[in-house]
C-alpha cells in the first residue's frame, strides 16, 4: 500500500477531518464514518491522507467505544422484544449476558 496520497483522491486532509467530526457530532460511530467517507467522498481509506479516525476523535473528545456502544444498542433492541413478549425467556437471558459484558468492558 501506498503511503502517500494518490490523485484521484481530491480532498484535503482538514476537510477530512472536519467530515469526521461533524459526522461523529451525529452520533455516528467511528466504524461508518470510514464507511461514509469511502462511499460518499471518494476516500478508500484515511491513512491514504495521513489521518486515523480514532486519533481525530479522541482529540476532539467524541471518541467512544463501539464495543460498548454496539453492545448497548443490542440490549435496547432485546429489551424492546421482551416487552412484548414477556415469555421470551431466552431474550431475558440474552439482556442478563449482555448487562454483563457492557460491566466488563466498562471496569477494563
């Protein structure tokens, strides 16, 4: 792989940087921000530019955890299930594992 940026690409690195964060500021994780870079900019991949998403995020403070975050979008959904479905037993089992790991992943 290239380190440099090629020529097709026609983005500046702090236009980049600005899409990632007005992007994450929508609540969008750091996984399909280079998912709507590549599809809706051009952009195979940041490095190209010499940017990390994460690195970005994390000095603008909006980097969060999409282990975290996935987990926690999961257990909504299941919850939402077991309420109207109250004899989904194992749904209430799937939301206790869930709580468990969304513990350990935020005492780590």
């Amino acid at each position: 792989m290239a380190k440099t940026k090629t020529d097709w690409v026609k983005a500046s690195p702090k236009d980049v940087e600005k899409k990632i964060i007005e992007l994450a500021k929508q609540g969008i994780t750091a996984e399909k921000i280079g998912l709507k870079l590549r599809d809706e900019l051009g952009i195979p991949k940041t490095r190209l530019l010499g940017i990390k998403i994460k690195a970005v995020l994390e000095r603008e403070n909006l980097w969060k955890n999409p282990e975290i975050h996935n987990i926690e979008m999961k257990k909504e959904k299941i919850e939402k299930h077991f309420e109207k479905n109250k004899h989904d037993y194992k749904s209430q089992r799937e939301i206790v594992r869930l709580v468990s790991r969304l513990n350990k992943l935020k005492n780590q």
